[in-house]
C-alpha cells in the first residue's frame, strides 16, 4: 500500500511527458499549416500554368 501511495505522491516524470505531449502539439500544428499552404501553392502553380498556356495559344 505504501508503494502505491509513494508512486501516486512521485511527479518526477510528469514533466518528461508534458515535454513530449507539447512537442507532439507542436508536430500537428506544423504538418497542418504545411499541408494548408502546400494546397494553396500548388493551387497557384496551377493558376500559372493554365495563364502561361493560355499566352502560348
């Protein structure tokens, strides 16, 4: 009983897992944004492409 009232008492390695759980926030926020503007560039490479068909004809 005491070990399990010991371990419940012990925060030594809350601080290592709040670390990873923010850097694994930071993570999906960061794939989300390139994944938004990777969609909006090749959107505009798209635009581009058809203008400069468009100028050929």
């Amino acid at each position: 009983m005491k070990f399990f009232s010991k371990l419940l008492r012990d925060e030594s390695g809350a601080t290592a897992i709040e670390y990873g759980l923010i850097a694994a926030l930071i993570a999906v926020a960061a794939i989300a944004a390139m994944t938004t503007i990777g969609s909006n560039l090749q959107g505009t490479f798209d635009n581009v492409g058809s203008e400069l068909e468009k100028g050929k004809a």
